[in-house]
C-alpha cells in the first residue's frame, strides 16, 4: 500500500482517524446551520429584509444533520431498541431481527 503509508504503520490509528470524519461534518454542519439560522433571524428582525435562502439552507442541514447523525448512533450502538418487544416475538423472528440488527 504504497499510498496509504500511515496505514502500514498504524492501522488501527488509520481507522479511528477515518471513523472520526463523519463527526467532523456533523460538527461542521451544525455550526453552519446554527449560524445560518441566527443571520435569518437577525436580518429578519433587525433590518425587516429577511435572506431567502436561509431557510433552505437550515432545512438542508437538518436533514444532513439527521443522516449523518443516524450513522454514527448506528456505529456506537446507541439507538433505542424495543426489547420487550423483541422477547415476545417467535424464535425464528427473534433470529432475523438479530441478523438485521
């Protein structure tokens, strides 16, 4: 792997570094909506002109936000689960949810 030279080296460290960069946008794009929502209201209520496309740019990061944000719960294991549910289901059924989860 000559163009991956840290993976060679470390390649636990590689993947952590890797495993980080969806954060990294998260962080990213909260911060950019977040900003774009106070300009929104800032313009909106101080100089009465309101940004036109401030409030897409706030929709479009919601639902990055949300999709980037569901693959990172996904990868830690922290999304809630219904086990009382799970337990009152068939065996068979029990076993394909396992596999599907």
């Amino acid at each position: 792997m000559q163009n991956f030279p840290e993976m060679e080296k470390n390649p636990r460290k590689f993947l952590r570094v890797l495993s980080r960069i969806p954060e990294r946008v998260l962080l990213i794009i909260l911060i950019g909506t977040l900003l774009d929502m106070l300009l929104s209201v800032f313009t909106r209520y101080v100089t009465g002109k309101a940004i036109y496309w401030a409030e897409e740019v706030g929709t479009f990061g919601l639902a990055w936000m949300t999709m980037i944000g569901t693959g990172i719960g996904v990868k830690r294991g922290v999304h809630f689960a219904m086990p009382t549910f799970i337990s009152h289901l068939p065996s068979g059924v029990r076993y394909v949810v396992a596999l599907l989860n």
